[in-house]
C-alpha cells in the first residue's frame, strides 16, 4: 500500500453477508482509481442485554472501525441492510458515538455515497439510503449519487438507485447479486474516489 495513496473508507454493517457483498465492489470501484485505497470496516452487533460485549477484533471479515478511521479518511462509503425502511441500529449506534468527530469538522468537506441490501423489492432501499445521508450531512461531508449517465440505471429489475447502490437479496437473503446492481456498486465507488481525487487537488 502507497502511504501518498488516499484513503478512502468503506463503513458497513452486515448480518448475513448481502450488504458486505456491495461493500466489496464499491471497494472495487474505489480501487480502480488511481492513488486510492479502499479501507473497509464494519461495526458490532448491539444487543439489548447491555451486558454483552463483542470481541475487540471480529473473528472473520473487515476489522471493526475506530474513531481514527473518520478523521483519516479521504472519503466514506456508508452501508447498512434495511432495517424497517432504515438504516440499522448498529450503525445507527455507530454514528451517535461520533459527537467530537462532528465537533471538529473531521469529515466536513469530504465526499460520500450510501449503500444498502434489501429483503423485498419495495422493503425500503431509497428511504434506508436517505436515512443514511441525514448524519453524513450534519457531519458536513458532500454526499454523492449516481447520474442517469450509467445506463443500467435504466435496465435493472432489482436494485441500484440514483440515491446510491443497492441489492435486492430475496426473502431467503440467497438472490446473487445482479450484472445491473454491481456495475452501478463499482461505478459509485469509482465516482466517491475520483471526486475524492479531484477535491484533494482543489
Ligand atoms: C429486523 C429486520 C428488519 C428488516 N426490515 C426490512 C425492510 O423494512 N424491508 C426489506 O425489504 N427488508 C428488510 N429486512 C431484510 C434485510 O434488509 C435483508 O435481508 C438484507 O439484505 C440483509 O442484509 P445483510 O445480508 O447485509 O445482513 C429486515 C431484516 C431484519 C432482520
């Protein structure tokens, strides 16, 4: 890894696995720009018995993201599965722990999308991908779309939106992720870094 590189970090939370597949091909598009590093992490599970804690590493996958992970990031990707129409609580939990990121301004000014993986059709994916700008904007990051430019925002039959990438996982969350839903996932990671890219030359 360039240490010159920018950093760009891929934030999700993933149950079952459908919203991690996403994460990797923004990860993707995020790498195929030139000079960028996708960084990805993931927050733990809550639980209601506050008790409970979660090991301080994952036992598999993305590590758990610090604090420090905001304030060296060059841009953020946000994920979350839909969890009633919004994002969930996890993650939720997540970002009302970052009262002195958002104090400092250490994210304002840097460029974001939002992503997420739905259970049925109509379940929710564009209301979970506004609730997830809400936070990004009172923190002051420049949140990011998909223009109409990518055709198959026209085509597809499942996920993929203006608001951000999405993935219609099925009801049994076993749906593959369709040709449409993952060039639209690339594409939007690739647009996050090359804004990205452009903002840190500006
Ligand atoms: C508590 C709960 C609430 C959910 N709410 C919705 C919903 O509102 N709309 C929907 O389409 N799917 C809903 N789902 C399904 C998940 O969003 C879907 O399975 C998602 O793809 C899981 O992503 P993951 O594999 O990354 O965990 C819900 C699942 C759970 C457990």
């Amino acid at each position: 890894m360039n240490q010159a590189n920018l950093i760009i970090l891929v934030l999700f939370y993933s149950r079952h696995g459908a919203t991690r597949k996403l994460a990797e091909l923004i990860a993707q598009g995020i790498e195929s720009v030139p000079g960028c590093d996708a960084r990805l992490r993931t927050v733990p599970a809550i639980s209601t018995v506050t008790e409970a804690t979660a090991p301080e590493v994952p036992a598999e996958g993305a590590p758990y993201v610090e604090l420090d992970d905001l304030a060296e990031c060059d841009g953020l990707a946000l994920g979350s599965p839909t969890r009633f129409g919004n994002m969930a609580s996890a993650m939720k939990y997540f970002w009302d722990g970052t009262a002195a990121q958002w104090l400092s301004g250490a994210l304002a000014g840097k460029p974001a999308c939002v992503f997420t993986s739905t259970g049925s059709l109509h379940g929710g994916q564009e209301t979970t991908l506004l609730s997830m700008m809400i936070p990004l904007f009172h923190h002051g990051l420049m949140v990011l779309g998909l223009p109409y430019t990518n055709p198959e925002l026209m085509t597809t039959a499942s996920g993929g939106t203006p608001y951000g990438a999405s993935h219609w996982s099925g009801l049994d969350g076993a749906k593959a992720i369709t040709e449409d839903e993952k060039r639209l996932a690339i594409a939007l990671g690739k647009r996050l870094a090359e804004t990205a890219v452009k903002l840190r030359g500006a």
